[in-house]
C-alpha cells in the first residue's frame, strides 16, 4: 500500500495537537501539551498497533478518533472526509468489558443493532453469527457476571463488530487479563481479523503484543506525543505463538526496547512527566 494515496488511507491525522488544561503544583492553571505535530496514515484493512511511554497520548488519540475527545488544531479525515463526532463506522474496545449487567450476552451484542433500528429478527441473527464467531455461541442466555474475563471481553468485541464498523478502535483490550487468557485472545482476534480484514487501530504498552499482532507499529515520543518512527512488521501471516521464538521477531523485539529505554531515559532527564 502507498500511505500518500488518499484512496488507501482509512486515517489520515496531520499536524494534530491536544492541550488539556490542569493544575500545577502552586496551583496555578497551565496547559499540558498531549499530541504535538502528530502525524499518521493508517491503510485500510491495515492492523496498525501505538507503541509508546506512558503518558505519550496513545489513548488521547484513540479517543478523538471515536468522538470521546477534541483535538485543538491539524486535521484528521476518515475515508478522505473530516473526523465526525458520531459515526456509526468506527467501533471502540476498551480495556473494561463496559457490558449492561441487566442484559444476556446476546442482547448485549444486539445495542448497537437496537440503535440502527434493525429489526428484532434480523438482529438476534446477526448477534449470533458474532458469538459463535468468537467461540461463545453456547452462553447467549448467560449474564456478564456468569463469564470470566476472558469471555466478557470476547462479549464486547463481538458486540463492536456485530453492528460491522469499518473502523475498529481498540485501547489495551486485553491489558487487565492474566497471561494465558491474554495470549488466547490475540490469537482469537487475529482470526477474527483475518476473515474480514477491518482496519483495526490497536493501542497497547506491549512490545510482544505490538509484534505478534501488526502489520505496522506507530512508534510514538514521550509528551508532547507525536510519532517518532513507522516500524514494519514483516512477519508471516497468519501468526501463531510460535512466531515468538524466531530470530525476525527477536531482532524487532529488540528494536523495540531500545527505542522505549531511550525515551525511558529522556523523561527521566526531565525530571519526569509533571
């Protein structure tokens, strides 16, 4: 693909900055630069992964692209058109399941649906091609708080592709699962993601993850946040675990440290982030 060709760029952010407004330590208002000069193109069908310290404006970002924050000044177009506040195109995962407790799991995955008003047959068909598409077909009767972790949150990301976004939006999704769970379910959502190929724009703090999972990875600056370096990730797909013990995935591993020790160390040289 050839990021300058608006044809194939699903996201296209330039020059985007993000002041919020706090309070220093005298109390006084001051303004604290997030995103500076942040550009980026992400293709479409493309898995694209922020990697970055924390606190370097990977979620400030998700969050404008799904409407949930502004940004201040620069451009961002999706599909060639200015960002919309609402857009029934882009879906958003986060790290907590944000599921209705009151709710099955399958009309859970049928709120989307309920508010594009498709009708209750149609929906509870589609709602069920999704769970058995993320392996839960037989718990469509059960509550969130029968499931462990792990399927709650398979819940909610059959509940954002079951209303089909061509975007999806995903911030540390698996962050607050433990290691085998978490390590399932990047495998699971590189199926899913193989199948119908939506562009999918992941934010993680995982090195491993960003590797096992992209095609690219958005390197990105300690604060003010903006995007360092464009790592490829020419790795085979479809990936599985194994790809973890291979020389290719090493070298980019390391790669990769380098660059966030680096970074690492200039906040530390500044006394921190505040």
């Amino acid at each position: 693909m050839t990021p300058d060709s608006l044809a194939m760029v699903k996201i296209r952010a330039r020059k985007v900055c993000r002041v919020f407004n706090i309070r220093n330590t005298r109390g006084a208002k001051e303004g604290l630069s997030v995103l500076e000069r942040f550009d980026l193109d992400v293709n479409e069908g493309e898995f694209m992964s922020l990697l970055g310290p924390s606190g370097c404006g990977k979620s400030t970002f998700l969050n404008i692209l799904a409407g949930l924050d502004k940004f201040d000044s620069g451009k961002i177009t999706v599909d060639g058109e200015p960002l919309q506040e609402q857009s029934f195109n882009r879906g958003i995962v986060f790290q907590g399941y944000a599921l209705l407790p009151w709710r099955t799991v399958i009309q859970n995955l049928e709120v989307g649906l309920e508010i594009r008003h498709i009708e209750k047959k149609e929906r509870r068909k589609i709602a069920r091609h999704y769970l058995e598409l993320v392996g839960l077909a037989a718990f469509e009767n059960q509550y969130p708080h029968q499931l462990s972790g792990g399927m709650r949150q398979r819940v909610a990301i059959a509940r954002v592709l079951a209303y089909h976004p061509d975007l999806l939006l995903m911030d540390e999704p698996f962050a607050a699962l433990d290691a085998q769970t978490r390590e399932n379910l990047q495998i699971e959502l590189l199926r899913i993601w193989e199948t119908d190929k939506k562009t999918i724009l992941f934010v993680t703090h995982s090195i491993d993850e960003a590797i096992l999972m992209s095609d690219r990875v958005a390197f990105m600056s300690s604060r003010p946040g903006h995007i360092r370096e464009i790592i490829s990730i020419d790795l085979p797909r479809p990936r599985t675990e194994d790809i973890r013990n291979s020389a290719e995935f090493a070298s980019i591993r390391k790669n990769l440290w380098s660059m966030l020790q680096a970074e690492a160390q200039q906040i530390q040289s500044y006394g921190g982030y505040l």
